[in-house]
C-alpha cells in the first residue's frame, strides 16, 4: 500500500506541477507547446490511417481486414435505446470546447477568435474522429471477435500501429496520447484557474486570488487549482484505494454530470434571454433549437442516472454531482441574502458588452464602430438610449462619434467630458461607467451609453439598464 501510494505521487507530482508551470505563463506559450506536440501526435495517427486504408483497399491488411462501409450503418436488431446511447457519447466527445471562453481576457479579439476556435475545433474534430474511428474499425473488422478485439484495446491507433508498420510507430503513439492526456489536464487548470480568478476578482475585489502575477497570468489562483487537484488525487488513493486511472473515470464522470446540469441551466437562461425577454432579435421559431437540446440534454441525464448504479463506488457519482450543484446554487442564494442583510442595493445591469477593432493610426474613432455594433447586438437605436458617455480622450473623439450616430447632444456627457473631468490612466473605464451611472439616476433615465477608444486601435462599448 505504502509502496503504490508513493508511486502514484511520484507520477502525479510531476504532472501537476508541469501544469501549474504553464498554466501562469502566458497563454499563448503555453498554447504553442501543446499544439506543437499534439499536431505531431495527430499528424502520425494520420499517416497511419492512410497507410491502414491503402493496405486494406490493396487487401494486403494484416487479418483480411478489408475496406467496408458497414461500420456507418446500424445492425439489424440494435436496440433504439443503444443507438441514442451512441448519440450520447457523441454529443459528450464535444463537451467542453467551451471552455475557450475562459480565456476571453488573454485574447486579442475573444469576440472572433474564441467563436473561431470552438468552431473549428469542433468541425476539425468531428472529420477527424469520424474518419480515424471508421478506419479504426475497417482494421479490428466488423464481426463478433473484431468489435470484441476493438472494445478491448488500450490503445487502438497505437496497435494499428504496432501491426501495420512497426512497434515504434505504436509507442510514439502511445506517447502522444500521454501529452494528450496531459493537455486535458493543463486544459482544466486553466480553465479553473482563470475562472477562479474572475469570479474573486469580481466579488471581493482586492483579494489575492483576483490580482495577476508578473506574467499578467492568475498565478495565485493556479496554485490553488493546482493543489487541490493533487489533494483530491491524494484523498482519493488513500482514503479510497483509488489508482490513478480509478481517479480519472470517477472525476470524469462525475464531471460531466455536473456539465451536463451546466448546460440545461445555459439552455434554460438563453430560452429566456432571447425568447422571453427578448434582449435580442431572434426569430421566435428558432426556439426550436433551443428545446430540441433541452430534450437532447435530459435524456442524456436520464442515462447516465438510469438505472441507477448500486455498486461502490459508482453509487455515489450522482450524489457528489447533484450535491456540488447543490452546494452551488445554496452559496448563490445565501450570497443575495447577504446582500438584502447589508443593504447593499444593484444600481444597475449590464445588458451587453462589446469589444471592436479600429484603424490603429486614428484610434480615436474605436466608439463609432463600437457604438454601432452594441446597438445592433441589443436591438436598441440611439432614440432607446437615455443618456451616453463617451470618454474624451481627445477632442476629436466625441465629435466624430457624434458625426456619425446623429444623437441629441443634450444627452451626451451632460456632466461634461474627460476634459473637464479629467482622464484617469488605467481608470478611465470605471470613471466613465460611474459618471453613466449616477447620471441616469439623477435625470431618471434608464438605459445608457458608455464607450472609449483604446490606444492600439481598438474601441469598446457598454449598454447599461439602472434598476435602483
């Protein structure tokens, strides 16, 4: 016991602190190591598979297998159940790719680059996975003894490897799948950690673990990410005589049943947002989608519960998931109440955000463009907008603004701009927001305005509702 509790943190050690060592270097470096180890890895899986595919297409593949286009159809006799089991998975190999979004804030322009990357990850991946696991399956073969051999196989492209080319092949393989394997582990501390970050920063502003460290990265709440990881590998060999794989499927598992809540809550606020409040034109036939994945998502739930597991320690996967959603949604209540009981009353909500490029020599007109795209993101016009404040970094800036969207000027900066209030470096947003702010409660207003140009070609705009 003793001997296999060190082993394991001899192995888990290294791992955890490779991760936090990337996880609070810039994003981007970091980034650039895994791809370039995972493109190499994928790159040679491929290679692979086209030489499975030709040696089977030429019939000179090891075992007769041989080239088939059963493996896209479904027997006879499947069960209905089993073939949405299958969907399940499928939609599950997906999950989490939006987990780019949690680095929003080290992107240049997260508004494109982020809906890119979830994009073409998940067209690059669905080819891929398709193509490689067909001919995965062509290799094994398709009768009772190849699916058997298939299902059993630690490593299937390494394998295929091994027996179609050579043993080295197989252990580079083997070899890539262990940095991807790492990679999902960085992905999670990096997601955790700026998350982390974020959400401290935003309710107890100040605390160490909402400021950056040296690399601009949140070094602090890594650590503690990090940590806790290791803790949560620690508790689980010594308390549950857990081997490393058992601590994987058991956090993986519950995981994603604790996603999966995530995204019927997500689905449930967008039907909200878009088809009940109406913060957005959308058509309201489009709801369709929305409730065809709310369908989608409960049964998969359903699933993964039903029939429920009576064996340790499965049996208690969906009680630590269901309790950690639990846990949640009491701190978040517990949170308002706490508010109620200081007094502490919202002034306002931010409808949305907008973050846009601009011509990098004449900066100064970033508010035009911006401007423009947050009153077409929220269906709103100028004559929606009770009261605007665009920051006068210059002068220039506000008459070009206002040369473009045509606006009563009686409702622009009615305290007067940074020139004569004054331009605070690195704080010019929050003066602006807070100038909006108490502007609209003092001449009644609702909605408002607030936008800035951003030295290096960039504009930024908020639409703001007061509430108090």
């Amino acid at each position: 016991m003793h001997s296999s509790l060190t082993r394991q943190g001899a192995l888990r050690a290294p791992g955890v602190l490779f991760a936090l060592l990337l996880a609070i270097v810039p994003a981007k470096r970091a980034a650039e190591v895994l791809l370039s180890a995972e493109g190499i890895t994928v790159a040679l899986i491929v290679v692979v598979a086209v030489v499975v595919l030709i040696k089977m297409l030429a019939g000179t593949a090891p075992g007769d297998a041989e080239f088939t286009m059963k493996v896209f159809s479904v027997p006879s006799g499947t069960p209905t159940s089993d073939l949405f089991l299958g969907i399940i998975f499928g939609l599950l190999s997906f999950a989490g790719f939006e987990a780019a979004s949690t680095l929003g804030e080290e992107t240049n322009d997260p508004q494109r680059d982020i809906p890119r990357a979830i994009l073409g990850t998940a067209i690059f991946g669905g080819i891929y996975f398709t193509v490689v696991t067909a001919i995965e399956m062509m290799a094994f073969g398709t009768d009772d003894k190849g699916v058997a051999d298939f299902i059993a196989s630690p490593a299937l492209m390494g394998d295929l490897g091994t027996s179609y080319i050579g043993a080295w092949v197989g252990h580079l393989i083997t070899l890539g799948a262990c940095i991807s394997a790492f990679a999902c582990c960085l992905a999670c501390v990096v997601g955790a950690s700026r998350l982390l970050f974020a959400i401290t920063r935003d309710l107890a502003p100040g605390h160490p673990l909402g400021r950056t460290g040296t690399n601009a990265t949140p070094a602090r709440a890594a650590v503690v990410v990090c940590s806790t990881v290791f803790l949560i590998g620690l508790i689980c060999a010594v308390f549950l005589g857990a081997e490393p794989f058992d601590t994987f499927l058991w956090s993986g598992t519950i995981g994603t049943l604790i996603l999966l809540v995530a995204y019927v809550l997500a689905t449930i606020g967008c039907i909200k947002l878009l088809f009940v409040d109406r913060r957005m034109a959308v058509p309201m036939w489009e709801v369709v989608i929305p409730l065809a994945a709310l369908v989608m998502l409960g049964y998969t739930m359903w699933r993964n519960v039903i029939p429920y597991p009576e064996d340790n320690p499965a049996r208690w996967f969906p009680v630590v998931a269901f309790g950690w959603v639990l846990l949640v949604a009491v701190v978040m209540i517990a949170s308002e109440k706490m508010v109620k009981e200081l007094g502490l009353k919202p002034r306002a909500r931010i409808v949305d955000q907008v973050i846009v490029g601009s011509e990098p020599v004449i900066m100064l007109t970033g508010p035009v463009p911006a401007t423009e795209k947050i009153l077409k993101r929220t269906g709103m016009t100028m004559k929606d907008i009770d009261l605007v404040e665009i920051n006068e970094a210059f002068a220039p800036v506000i008459l070009a603004w206002a040369k473009e969207h045509n606006p009563d000027l009686d409702r622009v900066n009615v305290n007067g701009g940074a020139i004569a209030l004054g331009h605070p470096i690195g704080a010019s947003g929050a003066r602006v927001l807070t100038t909006l702010l108490y502007a609209l409660r003092r001449h009644g207003g609702r909605y408002g305005v607030a936008s800035l140009c951003i030295g290096g070609g960039m504009g930024t705009a908020m639409v703001v509702e007061r509430i108090a």
